[in-house]
C-alpha cells in the first residue's frame, strides 16, 4: 500500500494501481483510510479508483484497524 502511495506522489499511475491492486490481494480493506489519503489524490481522479474500492470493499484478510 504505502509503496503504491509513494507511486502516486511521483505521478506514476499506473504503478500505483498495480501496487494498491496487490495490497488488496494479500489483505488490505481499508477503504476508509484510502478514501482519505492525501497520497492517493492522483490515483482517485481514475477511472479505475471505483473498481479498486470495490477490491478492497470485498478484500478478506487484515482487520479494518490495521
């Protein structure tokens, strides 16, 4: 997650989606804390941004307060 941050600090899109895509693979569901993190602003004016809260909405694994 925070690798896919620092991705999109540096305006690098689609690394960052890669990244965040693999965070929520091995567990991370904190949709609240993305939707607020001022890191991922690049990543959530997106197309793809709904799609990946969707991910992490479903996502199994780390509890909310990780």
């Amino acid at each position: 997650y925070d690798l896919g941050c620092m991705d999109a600090i540096d305006g690098k899109v689609d690394e960052a989606f890669r990244k965040l895509r693999r965070a929520v693979a091995l567990g991370m569901n904190r949709v609240a804390h993305a939707l607020a993190d001022a890191d991922l602003e690049a990543v959530r004016r997106d197309k793809r941004w709904a799609g990946l809260v969707k991910q992490m909405h479903d996502a199994q694994g780390l509890p909310p307060e990780f």
